[in-house]
C-alpha cells in the first residue's frame, strides 16, 4: 500500500463547493433527496491512488515511496507533492462517482489538473528537486550529491508532458 501524501481535509479544498461532504451536514436526515456525497472512505481510496500515480511518475529519479522530513519545524513530504496529490485525488473523486458519462470540467478544474501534472515533469526533468529525499540516479554515488539534481532517464533527459 502507498503511503499517503496528502491529507482528506487537503483533498476537501479542491473540490466544488457543490459537494456535501461527509460530517458537514449538521442535519442528516435520510429523507434528504441529495445526503452527503463524499465519503471519506472514498476520498482515502482516490488519496492512495493519487499517491501512486506519484510513485510510478518519480519513481525513476527517487527512491519511493517518499519519507517525511523536517522542513522548517514541520513534518511533512517536500512541496509540491502534498499539493499534487491533493489535486490529482479531487479529479479522480470528482472524475469516477459526482461525474458518471458528463464529463465536463471547469477551467479552474483544468488548469489545477494541468499545473499537477507540469510539476510532475518538471520533478522527472531535474528542474525541481525534492529535498531531503534520496535519488536513484547519479553519476558517481547512489545520492547524487556530488553533482547535485539526478538525471532524467528518458531519451534526450526530459520527460514530455502536456505542455511540452
């Protein structure tokens, strides 16, 4: 099981203000024609899914799954994953269950999924590195301290995304 890199109130900021989510409702009543529709036993499901996609995308640069560190008096997974994943599990909540054959997004949707998916290359491409974590790939050492960012291992060093 991947570890989680984000957390469920983390994924609760990216999704439409339209979403009843579970615990909000003050009133829950089962005669309500629309109760809560985000469970949180969902919204771990697309939490553990999202963290994977991340392990297989910077998986080839970086030992994974990620550790936590101390950065700045603050436990945490280095920035810009916790943001990454809580981006790519609201889209793939918002995709499966609230969605169904409608497949419409809003603008803010797609330039949310579009920066997720642009910093992933941008981690595989070398030109952010995540500190604190150690590399897979180097010149001379396993940690690549040496010679600094590891390098990219696809064709020509640099992982295409959408908008390359």
């Amino acid at each position: 099981m991947a570890r989680r890199y984000c957390t469920i109130n983390d994924v609760k900021q990216y999704l439409p203000p339209n979403i009843t989510l579970e615990g909000d409702n003050p009133i829950p009543n089962f005669r309500n024609p629309s109760p809560e529709s985000a469970k949180n036993i969902d919204l771990d499901f697309f939490i553990e899914e999202a963290s994977s996609q991340i392990d297989a995308n910077i998986g080839v640069i970086y030992d994974v799954p990620l550790v936590q560190k101390n950065n700045g008096g603050e436990i945490s997974y280095p920035h810009p994953i916790p943001v990454i994943c809580a981006i790519l599990s609201a889209q793939m909540y918002y995709n499966q269950p609230l969605q169904g054959a409608d497949r419409q997004y809003s603008e803010a949707q797609k330039t949310r999924f579009d920066w997720a998916m642009n910093e992933l290359v941008r981690i595989q491409n070398g030109e952010i590195r995540l500190s604190g974590q150690r590399s897979t790939k180097g010149d001379r050492f396993v940690r690549s301290t040496l010679r600094g960012a590891p390098k990219n291992p696809a064709e020509g060093g640099r992982s295409k995304g959408q908008n390359q």
